[in-house]
C-alpha cells in the first residue's frame, strides 16, 4: 500500500477549502491591515483584524479537520489488522 504523505493529495474536501479560505482572509486581512494603518482609518483595521481572526479560525478548522481524518484512517487500519 502506497501512504502519501502529503496533506493536500490525501486531505478532505473540507480541509482544502478550510486551508484556502483561511489563507486568502489572513492575506485579505494584512492587506487591509497595511491599507488602514497608512491611512490611519481606525475602522479599517478593526475590519482586518476581524478578517485576520477569521482566517486563522478557518486554518485551525483545516488542523482540526486534518486530525480528523488522520484518526479516522488509523482506526480503520487498525480494524483491518485484526
């Protein structure tokens, strides 16, 4: 049996959108992040620091979606063993 071991070839359909989503919100995030703090609009960085949370919850999502399926694949190995 052939294992990858690469997490985007093997991971779920939910973890590859949580890892885009959750990187696009944190780069949507810095830019606005920059945006704001040169032009010294307050409501706009609250905004990126609201999009920055986001996007990191999105990627902790995909970890914890990635467990998931690790623990998964590990249980039914190990009900194949016996």
């Amino acid at each position: 049996m052939i294992v990858l071991l690469d997490p985007w070839s093997g991971g779920s359909r939910l973890y590859r959108f949580a890892v885009i989503a959750g990187m696009a919100l944190v780069f949507l995030g810095i830019v606005l992040a920059i945006i704001g703090a040169t032009t010294q609009n307050s409501s706009l960085i609250t905004t990126a620091l609201v999009v920055l949370g986001t996007g990191i919850a999105a990627h902790s999502l995909s970890l914890l979606e990635r467990v998931r399926v690790g623990l998964r694949r590990r249980a039914e190995r190990q009900r194949g063993r016996k």
